[in-house]
C-alpha cells in the first residue's frame, strides 16, 4: 500500500470518526435546521437516526451512491 493510499484510508477513517460523533452529529443538525432542511434524501446505505427526531429532521429515502 502506498502514501497516497494510505492517506485516503486516514482521510475516510476520521471522516468516519466525525460523522459517529454525537458532537458533530448535533451541530451538523443544528445547520441542517437552520438552512430550513425538514425532509431529505441521503446518498449512503440506511441507517437509523434517533438525534434527528430532536431537530424536526427526517430522512424520507436511502439513496446508493
């Protein structure tokens, strides 16, 4: 495996790492909010979201990337 390589398995770990954050989570929804999201698509494989719920956000289809 080279450098390169090897910096976009760090690059997608931590991404990984801020997207599993409770903190970041909450300010990611906060933003979502106030940019006046209510109901959205994402493009990833489903999973459930129990904070969104906090934020009057809903996740209405799973989009495959």
């Amino acid at each position: 495996m080279g450098p390169q390589s090897q910096r976009l398995g760090h690059v997608r770990a931590r991404a990984h790492a801020a997207s599993t954050d409770p903190l970041h989570f909450a300010v990611h929804s906060q933003i979502l909010k106030r940019l006046g999201l209510g109901k959205m698509k994402l493009m990833s494989a489903p999973v459930h979201f129990n904070a969104l719920s906090g934020f009057n956000l809903e996740v209405t289809e799973f989009v495959q990337p």
